[in-house]
C-alpha cells in the first residue's frame, strides 16, 4: 500500500494523466471534467510541495492531513478524488452534506444549489413567475452523467423587493427578473427552440424532472438541481422559511498543511504548476476558446509532476533546490494558443453547444451569441479527431434537440449558418 505522501502525488499523476485521455481524442472531449480535475490543485499543489519537502517525520502527517483537506469542499470534490483513486475511498472522511442555505457577511440567508424535488418546485412556484419567465441561457454537453443541460431562466418575482436597485448611475432602479439556474443530469429528451422561449412550466414526477418551454420546448432528464441566483432571495417566502433555521455560524475547514517553510524555488515550482494548469480550466471557463487551448502539450510539460516533485523533494541541500528551480523553468513554460480549427462541413460529433440572449441586466449590456464545439476527423482518417469550434454573433435562430449529440453525425456549414438536419440549426 502506498504511503499517504505517495497517495498524494499518485493524485496528482492521475489528474494528468486522465486530462490527457479527455483531451487527446475530441470525441471523448469533455471541457467541465478537464476543469473540475485542474480545479483540484489550485490550492493543493503548494501544500503538495510543503508535505513532500517537510522534515522526514513530518511528511506522512502532512500528507495526510492535506488529502482530507483537499476533499473538504463537498460531496462532489470527494467524489472526484474518489473516481481518480478508488484506494482514497478508505482514507477521507464520509463527505459533510453540502448546505443549501449560507448567510453572507451582512447576515442574511443565500441560496445555494436545491436538488430539484417536488417541494422545490412548489417553492420556485410561489416566489416566481415561471409562466412569464424566458429561457436566458442554454448549454448542452455530454458528460460522464449523460447528456448534460444548464438553463437559466429569467423570471418575474412574486413578492416584492423591500428596497430598489441601486444604478450605476446612483439612481433607484427596479431589480431585473431574477435568474434561476437549473442543471439537469442524464437528459433524456431536449427540444429548445430560441424563437419559442417565453413561458415555463417546471415539473418533477416519477419518471423524473422536466421543463416545458414555450409551446412545443421540452426539457427531460433523471435528475436536476436549481440554484436561485437572486441577490433579493432573503425576501422570499422560501428565504424568509430559511431565515428561522440557519444557523450563524459558518462550517469550519479543516486546517491547510503548513507550507511556510518552502524555499524559494520550492514554492514557485508549485506556483508554476499551478499556472500550468490554470491554462487548462480555460476550456471549461471559455469554451469558445477551447479549441485553441494547447491541451495536450500543457499536459506534456506537466506529466508525472508528482513523480517529479517527490523525485526532488528527496534530494539534499543544494540539490534539491537545483532540482525545484528545474522544475519551476520547465512548468513557467506555458505553451503559446494554437490557431482553433473551425467546424467545417462533414462529418462531426458535437461536444458543447451554448446559447445565450442578449440582455442588459444590472446597466451591462450582454450580446447574444452562440457557441459550438465539435470534434472533426483530422488529417489522418484513422487517427485522433480534433476539436473545433464555431460562434455567431447575436444568432437570429437558434434549434437544438438532443439527437444532435448522437454519433454519425455530419454539420453542413454555410457562411454564418450550422446545421444537422432537423437536431441543430444555428444562424
């Protein structure tokens, strides 16, 4: 069995390597996974390095105080460092709930994510107007759950802000319709039409939750959560609930591992990596942009570096810190964006699909737009396909139903138009 200083670095080779693995075919391209495991070493690639470096006595505690530290954010992250190493599953604690309701820094309750239950929807239903609320936003990809569909509606209060918005200008403004943002899991039917995406009628049954949009939009999967994005929440029937029950106190983290003894080139051999990849996650936070991040090279430069800070760390005196400089140089090297290939006519497999309508909540003017990633055959046949991408500007017809994202697929695309036959038509 491996030493929990070993579990740590092994975490982080994983991590690596399962990018690589998601980004070196774009048919199995998934941009949110691909930013979820880079995520994870924000804030643990320095104590990584601060455990592999600390006193011989000290490593293993470091160690292992910083894996359950590392899955300390929720149910989620623990799963993830779960499915990245299944032997981590005897070794971090049984994951604390995640709490639904926070209280901000003045005191009063936010919401945080609500699984989508039967209660939930009579909730949303007293304190929104969902029957005049619209479809803001719409993005659709495969992920590991299935098909995978976040939705933003915009959609009217029922109660009434105590006090206006504030402008920019520092005038009294009535607040926006308040954004109410689901995610569904293992979406099993999908027909959104951009021209019909006024009216909504949520739902959850037996056979699962689901969404009517308009007059002939519909939304079906296994399962969905919703987060209610509204600044004025606490002034719901659903906050003002909440505001009886929540406590004051905010959870406690466990303590970090102590990384203050890290020289120089220790810490920015972590801090370098980092970087490294934080370039990664912008194919999750940019998807538009995601076909010209160098994926793969970024993993390159960044395999097995938790072989290599261990190989380091177990160096003496000079050399070690001869060592982490090299590394520090190898990963300060953030390899330059390549020019993104564009969805062409032929066969494809779609990966993501975004829609967003133009609209000028809080003085800011939003444009609309929609975004495409799909992978394409590349120049040998039989090789790996590579991902391309696709946007216009203010669409005047967005189509999508969830049939687009079946294999054999072929996009014809015109000047400023995709289309899939009847599943995608974008102009």
């Amino acid at each position: 069995m491996s030493s929990p200083l070993e579990a740590f670095a092994g975490l982080l080779d994983r991590s690596i390597r399962e990018i690589t693995a998601l980004a070196t075919d774009a048919r199995g391209f998934d941009a949110a996974r691909i930013g979820r495991i880079a995520d994870i070493w924000d804030n643990n690639a320095v104590p990584l390095v601060g455990a592999a470096c600390a006193p011989r006595f000290l490593r293993s505690r470091r160690a292992r105080a910083g894996l359950p530290w590392m899955a300390d954010l929720g149910v989620d992250r623990r799963r993830l460092m779960v499915d990245l190493d299944p032997s981590l599953d005897r070794v971090l604690p049984t994951a604390q709930p995640d709490r639904s309701v926070h209280r901000n820094y003045l005191g009063r309750v936010f919401p945080g994510v609500f699984r989508l239950t039967a209660e939930i929807v009579d909730a949303l239903a007293r304190d929104y107007d969902l029957a005049a609320g619209s479809v803001r936003s719409l993005t659709a990809r495969p992920s590991d759950a299935g098909l995978r569909v976040q939705l933003t509606l915009a959609t009217p209060r029922r109660f009434t802000p105590g006090t206006g918005r504030v402008s920019r200008d520092g005038s009294q403004k009535p607040w926006p319709a308040a954004p109410l943002r689901f995610t569904f899991d293992g979406v099993t039917d999908l027909r959104f039409d951009a021209e019909d995406r006024v009216g909504i009628a949520v739902s959850r049954t037996d056979a699962g939750p689901g969404v009517a949009i308009g007059r002939t939009g519909r939304l079906r999967a296994t399962e969905a959560s919703v987060w209610p994005d509204d600044p004025r929440w606490y002034e719901s029937t659903a906050g003002r609930a909440a505001d009886l029950v929540t406590p004051h106190t905010r959870p406690r983290r466990r303590e970090p591992v102590p990384t203050s003894t890290l020289t120089a080139p220790q810490r920015a051999a972590a801090q370098a990596l980092v970087m490294l990849l934080n370039h990664a996650r912008l194919v999750h936070h940019y998807p538009k942009l995601a076909a010209g991040v160098p994926i793969l090279d970024i993993c390159r430069i960044a395999g097995e570096a938790g072989s290599a800070i261990l190989a380091a760390s177990s160096r003496r005196g000079a050399e070690r810190q001869t060592a982490f400089a090299e590394l520090a140089r190898r990963w300060r090297h953030v390899p330059p964006g390549v020019p993104p290939e564009t969805i062409r006519s032929g066969p494809a497999v779609l990966r993501h699909a975004r829609y967003d309508e133009p609209h000028a909540d809080h003085d800011v003017a939003q444009h609309g737009a929609a975004v495409l990633l799909a992978a394409i055959p590349g120049a040998d046949p039989e090789g790996p396909w590579a991902l391309a991408s696709g946007e216009i500007a203010e669409p005047s017809r967005f189509r999508i139903a969830s049939t687009a994202f079946d294999d054999g697929q072929h996009i014809d695309r015109a000047e400023g138009a995709f289309r899939m036959g009847e599943a995608l038509v974008v102009r």
